[in-house]
C-alpha cells in the first residue's frame, strides 16, 4: 500500500503547444484541490525528443490524415516505439529517477511507450491516457483488448465519454474538466470581459501595445477579426486574408489581427506583403497574458484549426461565436458536430462565403438570421460550458487516487452528456 502523498507524472511532449497546455491544466487541477501536497506531488514533465520535429513535418507536408488513418491499428503506437529509441531511454531514466505511483500522458504515442517501458523495468506504476480530443477515438487510442489499454483513460469530450463508457470496464474511463491559465482564468471572470465595453478593449489594446508596438495603430472602437489555429494552421486561412486584406473597408470599419504563433515563415511574408497597412496586423507567438487580452479585444475568431484547449479559452473569454475555415484532418473534424450542437459556431470552408460571414459578423453587410441567432446567447452559452468544466476538473485528484487502489475523498461521479440547448430564437424578432 503506498503511504505518503501521490507521486504523478504529468508527461506531455513537444507536438505543436496542445498537449503541453492540456498537461498544465491537469496540474493546475490536483494543485487547486491540494495546494500543501498533502494527497499529491504532481511532476510536469516534457519529452526533450524529437516530437516537434516530427509534428512540424507532418503540418508541412499535409500528412496529418495519414498519420491519424494508421491510428485505425489498434497497436500501431506500440509498434511506433521501436522508431524512437531516444524516447525510450528518457522514459527508463524518468521512472527510475523520479518513482511515480502513476503516469499521466497527454499523447497516445507517449502511453504506449510508457508501457512498454514499465513492461521492460517490471514497475508497478499506473499509467492514463489522456484523450483531448472529441468523437469516438480509433482503435489506437482505446484498444478493444483490455490488456494492451492504459490502467484509465480521461476524455475531455462528452461525446467520447459516452462512446467510451459503453466499451470499458468500471472505474476506467473518466470525463476531467479543463482549467484554463491563470491569464485567462483571472480576465475571463472580470465584469470587463462581460460587458466587452470600449474603454475596456481599448486598455487591452494598451497592455497588447506594451509588448507590440504595432499595436499602438489599432482602433479597438471597430470590430476586430483575428485569424488563429497555432503554429502552420493559420496559414489555412490565407484565401480568407487575402481577399479581406484588400477590401476597401479595412481600417475604416474594422481590423484584422492575423496570429502566426510560431511559423515565422509566414508571418515575414504576410508582413512584408501588407505590414503598416492601415487596421491590418500581424502577430508571431504570444504568451498566455498577452494572448487573454487579444482574445478579449477579437469580436470575430477566424479559425485554421480547433483544439480543445484552445476552445475553451476561448469560450472563458467569450470569444465569439467562432468561425472555422480549416481543420486537421482526422482529429478536429468531430469538434465541428460540438460546435453545431452546442451553437458555438460555424464551419466554411469556402473562402468566398467564409468572407461573407466575416463581413456580416463586423457589420460591414446585413447579418443574416443564422448569424444573428448564432449570436444571441453566446456568451451565456459559453459560460455555462466553462462552469461544467470547472465543476468536472476537481475530481481528478479523487480519480487518480482511485487507480492505485486509495478511497477517493470525494468521489469520482460519471457526468451525463447534456442535451443540446434549446434554440433561441429571440434574435429574429428583433
């Protein structure tokens, strides 16, 4: 039996930012429920191989699709551990130095390691996978064969919750809560981002100003338009900048804000292209404090791809409704049917009516009924969802203590997958 508090692993690897803010929100959730480390000492840690590598080839090539299809296999991350020798060597000298109890992957290829590891060390410890994304997960993700399975799994979507649920044993799936960063935790429950008034945006210009000078030109009195999906996926809306970027009322009636993050490449073109253009702008990578407030002066998100963490800071900063160009092939196309259910936004994937819709949203054409009934309720519809997560996320401490055998002290209860809300369809009276 162990004694003392529990000692958890939160593993993650470089692969795009996602899975290293979902591991964050992981720790930040034990942290919160036990702040002394009387019941938990949780070890953030990240892979120091080659994933990054990896992940930014398959985002130039296109090879996401691909990539996702060998999932299908139930054991092909298993046999994907033989690629990374590297990888394995760091698994053996983490579990041996640091001696967890249990093991939390962010990644599906990060678990088979770690299972094969604790095969080849004879270790006791626990490993879960964690599933970030929606929809039914392939065959890699949750083998039909228990024993090849990760000791639990935790899904964020209540989609994959309820798949999964109908498949497991007792006690091995787990629906966890997303705790965004403090950044956006502490701007995102101030009456500011509520009312979303002016002066206010105008401060955040200011505090965005600080860090980028540029930002000093912008009019945050018109509608902003901001182009994100992370590293190599804003690019995806390029057909969609390209045709706002020279529409005469750039600058006059609204802005545009275009996020690279960290593909430098094309944020040098994009600003040698149009950079002092009056209410165009263009960003590289921003840390959380900065990236809360450019979510809090953006009236219309212009998405190249859709991850959960980044939904749900959006949703803490009711940042829309959102508007979805592109997404990666295999993964985010089930967060499209969320994004239906709940009316959260909409998917289009032609550039020329993606324009449109963005035209409608900052007021330069009518609104159509779809828009203005989109529109209506959002930011009630986005809290409620924030409020399911927060409530969700003090359980994991009580669910990690269950897999090593320990009484949870306050219990994992499972969550029922909501009905859809009703629609509302007070905009169209107006």
């Amino acid at each position: 039996m162990i004694s003392g508090p529990l000692r958890v692993v939160f593993a993650s690897v470089h692969a795009g930012g996602g899975h290293n803010t979902v591991r964050d929100a992981l720790v930040r959730s034990v942290t919160r429920e036990d702040p002394h480390r009387a019941r938990v000492v949780p070890i953030a840690w990240t892979a120091a191989n080659g994933f990054d590598t990896f992940y930014r080839f398959c985002v130039r090539w296109g090879l996401q699709g691909l990539v996702f299809w060998l999932t299908n296999f139930s054991l092909s991350a298993w046999f994907a551990t033989l690629l990374n020798p590297r990888l394995m060597l760091e698994l053996v000298a983490l579990l041996k130095a640091q001696k967890p109890d249990v093991v939390v992957s962010t990644h599906v290829q990060l678990t088979a390691c770690f299972q094969v590891v604790r095969w080849l060390l004879k270790s006791p410890v626990k490993i879960v996978n964690v599933i970030p994304d929606y929809g039914p997960p392939t065959p890699t993700f949750f083998p039909s064969t228990r024993s090849v399975r990760a000791d639990v799994t935790l899904v964020n979507g209540p989609d994959t919750f309820k798949v999964l649920q109908a498949r497991a044993e007792p006690d091995e799936v787990f629906r966890i809560g997303t705790l965004v960063s403090e950044a956006f935790d502490e701007l995102g429950n101030s009456p500011a981002v509520a009312t979303r008034a002016p002066p206010h945006k105008d401060q955040w210009r200011r505090e965005l100003a600080e860090a980028v000078p540029d930002f000093n030109r912008l009019d945050a009195s018109k509608p902003v338009i901001t182009f994100l999906g992370g590293s190599g996926f804003s690019s995806g809306c390029r057909p969609v900048i390209d045709r706002l970027v020279h529409h005469p009322d750039l600058g006059s009636k609204f802005s545009m804000v275009v996020l690279a993050g960290r593909d430098a490449q094309f944020e040098t073109e994009l600003q040698t292209l149009h950079g002092g253009k009056p209410g165009f702008f263009v960003l590289g990578f921003l840390p959380h404090p900065l990236l809360a407030r450019l979510y809090a002066i953006t009236d219309v998100p212009v998405m190249g791809s859709i991850a959960h963490s980044t939904l749900q800071e959006m949703l803490e900063m009711r940042c829309g409704p959102l508007l979805v160009h592109r997404v990666i092939p295999g993964t985010e196309p089930p967060y499209l049917a969320y994004l239906e259910r709940e009316r959260l936004g909409l998917y289009e994937p032609n550039p020329d009516a993606m324009t449109a819709l963005v035209l409608e949203a900052v007021g330069v054409t009518p609104a159509s009924l779809t828009w203005r009934s989109l529109k209506q309720g959002f930011a009630k519809r986005a809290r409620q969802l924030r409020n399911e997560h927060r409530a969700l996320a003090p359980l994991l401490l009580g669910q990690l203590e269950g897999v090593v055998g320990r009484e949870r002290l306050g219990a994992a209860v499972p969550v029922a997958v909501g009905a859809p809300p009703a629609f509302d369809d007070g905009a169209a009276r107006k």
